[in-house]
C-alpha cells in the first residue's frame, strides 16, 4: 500500500513540474511588453540609469531524425531558447554544429554524437528588479527567477542545462548518469556567478 501511495505522489509531483513547465512557456512567449529591454550588438557606455546584460548558454541535443515519430525540432535550426524579462518576450536561435564529444569521465552528460546549440544575446536595460522566464519550449522546460541588476553595469547570464538520468541496465556505481540523448529536465540559471 505505501509502494502505491508513494507511486501515486510521485506522478502528481512529476504531472505537476510538467504543467508549470507549460504554464510558464505559455506565458513567456507572449509579449505583452515591449520597451523592457532593446537588443545591443555592441556593449559601449552603459548610460546613467541602465544596465548591461548578456545571456549565454550552450545546450546538447540528439541530432534530427534519430526518433522517426518525434515531431520536435531537436537537431534543427528551429531549435530555440526563449527569455522573457518583465513580459518582453525574446526567442534566440542558436549557432548550431555537429559534435561527438569523447568520454572524459564515468559521468560526462554531453558524451557522444549530437548536435551542439550556443546561444548568445547582449542586451540593454533598466538597472533595478527584474523577473526572468527562461524555456526551451521544445523540451517542454522552464524556469523563472528574480534578479537585481546595479546603475551602469555590465553583467552577465547564464543558462545551464540539467539532462535526464541514462535509461538502460543499471551498474553498481553508475546510478545517478545523465546524458542529453534523455533530454533536458531543468534549467539553471546564474547571474555574475551566483544561483537565482
């Protein structure tokens, strides 16, 4: 009975983190906002009154094609990283290339042959408080936070992905592997090198 009552909350937890997910991705797409921030492609002098940021990330996927029924652009050019601040909406296409990484370790999570995303965008915007929605609307993943940005500053995002645990026969010592051809199951996000 308790196996049952604990498979039953598992589910919850798990149909509930799915339908945030979607709920947040939802909103972050629409923007009901549009002077929040303006796209930069350069830095220069950050005026009196603003703030420099520049988001980063660099994500993993399987290529394209490797599950014939998948109707998701992994492996594509379509594949895109959404950032929503303050209801401004903004969706990045990543610099895409081919990668078969060697193993450099038990437990290296972007080990094998794949495709590798880098996205990048520098932008302005006021210094002060700001909620961030971050999304890879593909893998079905957001996460939302706060932060502070300081007058004339330059500062610097980034986005780091968490990949699903390896499916397959489980070894003594290797529980807890990850690999991106499971998918990414959590985003983090560091600002000037701390969590938010």
């Amino acid at each position: 009975m308790n196996k049952i009552c604990l498979l039953v909350l598992m589910t919850t937890m798990v149909l509930s983190g799915c339908a945030e997910s979607s709920s947040l991705i939802k909103t972050g797409s629409n923007s009901i906002q549009t002077d929040v921030f303006q796209e930069l492609s350069n830095g220069g002098i950050v005026p009196e009154g603003y703030a420099d940021l520049r988001v980063t990330s660099s994500v993993k996927t399987h290529k394209f094609g490797i599950y014939p029924s998948e109707k998701k652009s992994h492996g594509t050019s379509e594949y895109r990283l959404l950032i929503n601040i303050d209801g401004q909406a903004l969706q990045l296409q990543g610099d895409l290339q081919k990668e078969n990484t060697e193993l450099r370790g038990i437990r290296d999570p972007e080990a094998g042959d794949g495709m590798r995303y880098r996205f990048s965008k520098n932008i302005r915007l006021k210094a002060g408080a700001h909620k961030i929605i971050v999304a890879l609307p593909d893998d079905d993943i957001a996460t939302q936070g706060e932060f502070t940005l300081s007058d004339k500053s330059k500062n610097s995002l980034a986005v780091a992905p968490s990949y699903g645990a390896s499916s397959g026969q489980r070894r003594p010592g290797f529980s807890g592997v990850t690999s991106f051809r499971e998918g990414v199951k959590r985003l983090w996000l560091t600002l000037n090198g701390q969590n938010i």
